[in-house]
C-alpha cells in the first residue's frame, strides 16, 4: 500500500469518522447545526487569515527577487560598458 493512499484513507476516516461524532452526539439538531456553523465560519476566517499570509511572503519574496534581479541587470550592464571602453 502506498504512503499516497494510506493518507488519503486515513484523513477520509477521520472526516467521517469526526462528522458521525458530530452528528450523533448527545446535543440537539439547531445546536449541533449551530455549532457546525460556528466552526465553518472559524475555518472560513482562519483560511482567509491563512491565504493573506501567504500573499504576503509571496510579495515579499517577489520583491526581494525584483530587487537582486534589477541588481545583477546593473552589475552585467556594467561589466558590459567596461569591457567596451577597454576594446576601444
């Protein structure tokens, strides 16, 4: 059996698995409803925090790339005009 197929099985279990636990625990049909609205909008909100982070180093990264590639442009550029005036 592959690692692929175990993890799948195992986080499909789990989602089951959790989901029954949910539904067939010892609460009312409006509060168990209730309390998986609650915990969608957590997940909702932590992802979006989740994302936005990540957009963040992103940019960040981005830039810092933008800024060493602008910088060996310069350095190339450079080197360019030095080896023309020496031939000169």
């Amino acid at each position: 059996m592959s690692v692929a197929k175990f993890l799948a099985g195992f986080l499909i279990g789990g989602t089951v698995g959790g989901l029954l636990g949910i539904i067939l625990a010892p609460k009312s049909g409006e509060e168990t409803r209730q309390m998986i609205s609650d915990n969608t909008t957590e997940l909702c909100k932590s992802t979006e925090n989740s994302i936005k982070e990540l957009q963040c180093k992103a940019n960040d990264v981005m830039d810092e790339l933008q800024q060493k590639g602008d910088e060996l442009l310069k350095k190339v550029q450079d080197a360019i005009k030095k080896e023309t005036k020496a031939k000169e």
